[in-house]
C-alpha cells in the first residue's frame, strides 16, 4: 500500500449550513425514478390467493403499538416507504422536554442512530472490497497498522469475522472512549482473537473499520493515501470517505458523528422520570470512537439511505446487496419466527446510561426492510423505558405491525 506521512487536521462540522439544507430533504425520494408510489392503501402478495398487505393498517399499527403500554415516547418518530417512495411519516413528542427548554422532534430533527451506524459501515466496507478486488473471506491483517503488534489469531481474522460479529476478539460494549477510541482497538488487535468464533455483539467489530475503511481507501486512491499510524487522520478519512461514497451520493450534505449545537441538540430521556425535573442525556462528538455508533441524522435522511440501498445500485450493486443479505452484514440476525412473510432484514440500535430500562436514559432505533413488497421502514426514539406491544423489543415491535397488517 502506498501511504503519505500526513497529518490531516478534523474541520468543525458546519451545523448551521447543514440546517439551511435540511428542509430541502424532505421530498418522497422522487430521484429514485422508480415510477409512481402505490396509491392504492393495500398491497397484493406476488402469490395468487395470498393474503393482502394493507398499508394504512401497518403504519396505525406502528403508531398503537408503540403506545400500547401507555407511556409515550419523550419523542420519537416513524417513516414508511414503498419501493424507494416516502409513503407515510410522523413525528411526536418533544427532542427537549421543558426543563432542557422545550423543543418539539420532528422529522428533520437530528438524532443519534447508534448502531444503525453498522449498516452504513457495511456498505462502504462493501464498496471498497469489490475497488481492492477482494471479498469478505480475504484477511484483515494486512490491512492493519503495522506498529500493531498481532495477538493469537488476529492473522487468520477475516474481514467476514468481523462484519457478522464472528472475531472472537476480547472486548466489551461499555467504556467506548477506552475499548472503541484508537489505543483501545490496538490493544484488542494484540490481545488477540481469544474467543470463540460463536457470534457475539461486540462493537470494536465495526470500530476497526474507522481504521480498515481508511487503509482501503489508501490502495485504491493514492491522492487520498495516509498514515493509518496517526488517530486523528484515520478519524478524518473514515468520516470523509463515508460522506464522499455514501451520502454526497444521496445528496445529504454534512452527515457526520457530531450532533448539532449542544443548546438545540436532540437530548435522551428515560419515559418514566418526570418530564419538568430530569434533565436529558447530551451525546457530544463520536468521531474518535465511530465506526460501530454514533451517526447524527434526522429520520428523512435514515430513510432515504436506505431507500437508495435497498432499491438501487447507487450505493452497491445487486451482488453486493445480496451477500450483505446473505450474510446479514451490517444488518440484524434473522428471526425466522417472526419472518413469515420472505426474509426481513434490518438494524437496531440502543444506546443507554444502565442495563436497567426503567431507569436508563438513551436512544432506541430500527430500520427494517421488507422486500417481498418493497416496504421500509424507520422507528426511533430518544427514550428509554417505553413499554411497546406484548412487551416486545422495537424490532419485533415493528415485525408484530407488519405481520398483523396482512389480511
């Protein structure tokens, strides 16, 4: 690989320019060119006599289920598309409840999308694989800093290992400024490989591609070639290739890891602390610990990425598409129990202050895709706590909606 000793300098995100933009994004995804949106409220299974899907039944689904406990989300909101076309939105609730000075959520409100950060890591990893001719069954360690001592395994590990949660690496999913900043991933890579290749969660998996998206992107375009040795270069290119290759690609200009400004931010509560004396959680930069978290967008601009994914070779071809699904790269494990009709595929993801909902204050996210008719959908929420349908985790909340909305 052919690398430049240069030390790249991170430029403060320009938050007001990117606030000026946002009311240009919210538009049905008419740059899909995928002809026009359903119109009739229900849509028929590609099979003869098969059940029929009605769209206006799945979205007051969503909308009842999540307030089927009760206790409504501090803020929180929900897209559905069909076939790349923005079909029905919302939002509700408040992004600031009255003692952080009250601030309604809407649909172009930033929040943090937590480890639906994964599946957009995913694709560029996708990318830049196919521009190195190589596969996700090809290794990591050359990829590596090379002041990296390697532990027991590491030179087996392959970029599949680590896409599917399978590295076997040692690590937890707590203290991310130690485990996930640039000191934490080198000591993981020379603790080693240790565990067992079973699947287990952990987020250093898709932190180390801050570091492997740069080194890749090195071999394949050397006006951008660096020194992955350096932190704050790795951190500048990771975030620069995932503008340039993903959402310049969408025309979504200034999507990064730092949230808006700390007086307007989106803010994260718990649904069963009293609204008017606890005040609300402030998520600052991610960009030192990104990769696997920490992406601040609003629900227009969730949905559009994944509309162009799902439904074009914008942001990767068919083959690439197939294999993320395959494999389930970036996205959730299948759930064949609540899977009836065709595959569903999708992310979640959770960021809280305690293992304990009742009490913890965070994030809750989803985005699933549901190919047999082409519907996508996005739920988030800036709370913790919120009882859902059958008491159910938001993504089987979600799959529950959809399921029942087929008559």
């Amino acid at each position: 690989m052919t690398t430049k000793n240069t030390t790249i300098t991170l430029p403060n995100n320009s938050r007001n320019v990117k606030r000026l933009l946002s009311s240009l994004l919210l538009f049905t995804f008419s740059l899909l060119s995928l002809g026009s949106c359903e119109t009739d409220d229900s849509i028929t299974d590609i099979q003869t006599n098969s059940p029929v899907f009605n769209l206006d039944l799945f979205e007051q689904n969503v909308i009842n289920y999540v307030n089927a406990g009760g206790n409504t989300p501090v803020g929180w909101s929900y897209t559905i598309s069909v076939n790349g076309q923005l079909n029905r939105s919302n939002a509700y609730g408040q992004a600031r409840t009255s003692v952080d000075g009250a601030l309604d959520f809407s649909l172009n409100k930033e929040i943090n999308v937590a480890s639906i950060s994964k599946f957009y890591t995913a694709i560029a990893v996708m990318q830049l694989l196919e521009a190195n001719n190589l596969t996700i069954e090809d290794k990591i360690a050359e990829w590596l800093p090379s002041s990296w001592p390697q532990g027991p395994g590491v030179s087996e590990l392959r970029f599949k290992d680590l896409l599917t949660h399978r590295s076997g690496l040692e690590s937890t999913n707590t203290n991310f400024n130690t485990t996930l900043g640039y000191q934490g991933l080198a000591v993981c890579i020379r603790t080693g490989a240790i565990n067992s290749k079973n699947y287990r969660y952990r987020n250093v998996n898709f932190a180390l591609f801050r570091v492997l998206i740069p080194s890749l992107w090195s071999a394949v375009d050397t006006t951008n070639a660096i020194d992955i040795e350096n932190d704050i270069n790795t951190q500048f290119m990771y975030l620069l290739y995932m503008q340039e290759n993903i959402f310049d690609k969408l025309s979504l200009p200034l999507v990064g890891c730092v949230p808006e400004d700390s007086n307007i931010a989106t803010l994260y509560y718990n649904v069963n602390a009293p609204s008017n004396t606890t005040t609300g959680e402030f998520y600052g930069s991610w960009n030192h610990i990104a990769g696997g978290g920490g992406y601040f967008m609003t629900p227009i601009e969730m949905a559009k990425v994944i509309a162009f994914f799902e439904h074009t070779e914008v942001l990767v071809t068919e083959d690439q598409r197939d294999v993320m699904k395959l494999h389930r790269i970036g996205m959730d494990r299948a759930n064949p129990t609540n899977e009836i009709h065709g595959n569903y595929y999708g992310k979640n993801g959770s960021i809280g202050t305690s293992d304990d909902p009742t009490i913890s204050k965070g994030v809750l996210t989803q985005m699933v895709m549901f190919p047999i008719n082409g519907v996508d959908c996005t739920v988030v929420m800036n709370c913790q706590g919120v009882i859902l349908n059958n008491n159910a985790n938001l993504k089987q909340m979600i799959y529950e909606a959809y399921n029942d909305a087929w008559e």
